[in-house]
C-alpha cells in the first residue's frame, strides 16, 4: 500500500502515523541516524569530597597552617604586653624611703670638756636638703659619745626620698658649711653622712 507521506522525513517516530508501517531497523524505508554527541556532566570543582551514591559523607573544611604563624603573632604580643608593663612599672614606682644617719666627730675633744670654738655642736639643729629642698629636720644630741677619733654627734632622717639627684647636709646655723653628695655617692656610704672636724 503507497502511504502519502515522506518515510524519509520523519524522524523520531517508531511507525508512520499514516500508514503505520514499522520505521526501526530492517524497513527499507528508515531514516540513516545521526549519531550524537556523547553528553558531558559538567566539572564541579569543591573543596569538600563528593558524596557516593550510598553511603553518608562528612564534609571536611580544608583550612591553611597558620598554627605557627598565629603562635608567633601570639608570643610578640606577650613580650610586647609585658614590655609595656615593666616601662611602666619602672617609669611610676619609686623606691623606697630610707633612713640617713649623719654624725660629726670633733677630732681629740672629750665629750664632757668641749672647746670654746664648738659651742654650737650640742644640740644643733641639721638640715638635709634634696636637689635643693629641704625633706628633713634634725638635732643632734647634747652631749655626744666617746669614740676612737674624738667626741661624736649622730642624728637620723627617716622616710628620706631615695631618687634625688643630689643630697646635701649641713646646721641650720649656717655655720659649718654644706657637705653635697650625689645620690650614687650616697648609696656608696649606705646612706649616710660621716664628717669631722678638728
């Protein structure tokens, strides 16, 4: 039986829809296929794994070595924390008050039997001055004692500043002058002041 359509144009089709002859392989009258191109899944790239058809996955976050590299950055810190403190520190504190002794011999005199010349000794007022003021009033006794040298007056200062620059003695009379000593000085002398005369 002659079909009225195209055999040869229709594409996609098992049996012609006129006639219903059979248009697969074998028929004389089948289109030549074209063959296709093969399909292509397109490449995902991740940094996480991809999940099997069965099973169940975790994912796993991939992350940079940094651990030595935060570490440093850590440990400079610290030292530079604990650097600011230790300037600080030593910048705000002080140290700590100490206690000037200062004694005066007069050279071969009897404590009882003084010479006219030192009338002004027993119980003289003494200034200790630092870089310039005044910190502290002093007396020395009446009489003094009995040493090797001679007769010796002694007096103390306590709660004296210990970072002055420069510290100075002397009787409130004027008299006697004013002894000056650096504060290394003083430190070399464990603080203190021991003079003669005569």
């Amino acid at each position: 039986m002659e079909c009225s359509i195209d055999h040869s144009k229709i594409v996609g089709l098992r049996f012609c829809t006129g006639c219903g002859a059979p248009l697969g392989e074998g028929s004389a009258l089948q289109t030549p296929h074209t063959p296709q191109p093969p399909t292509v899944q397109p490449v995902v790239q991740s940094h996480y794994p991809i999940p099997e058809e069965s099973g169940s996955w975790t994912p796993t976050v991939r992350t940079s070595d940094n651990s030595k590299r935060n570490t440093l950055i850590a440990g400079g810190g610290v030292v530079g924390f604990l650097a600011l403190i230790g300037i600080f520190v030593t910048i705000t504190s002080k140290p700590d008050p100490v206690s000037v002794s200062t004694s005066l011999t007069l050279v071969d005199e009897n404590c009882y039997d003084l010479s006219w010349g030192y009338f002004d000794i027993p119980s003289a007022q003494v200034t200790l001055t630092i870089d310039g003021v005044v910190k502290g009033y002093s007396t020395f006794p009446r009489v003094g004692s009995t040493s090797l040298l001679g007769c010796k007056f002694t007096t103390y200062f306590s709660d004296i500043p210990a970072d002055g620059n420069t510290y100075s003695y002397s009787l409130a009379s004027g008299r006697r002058g004013v002894i000056t000593r650096t504060r290394a000085e003083m430190e070399a002398e464990d603080w203190s002041f021991d003079l003669s005369l005569g």
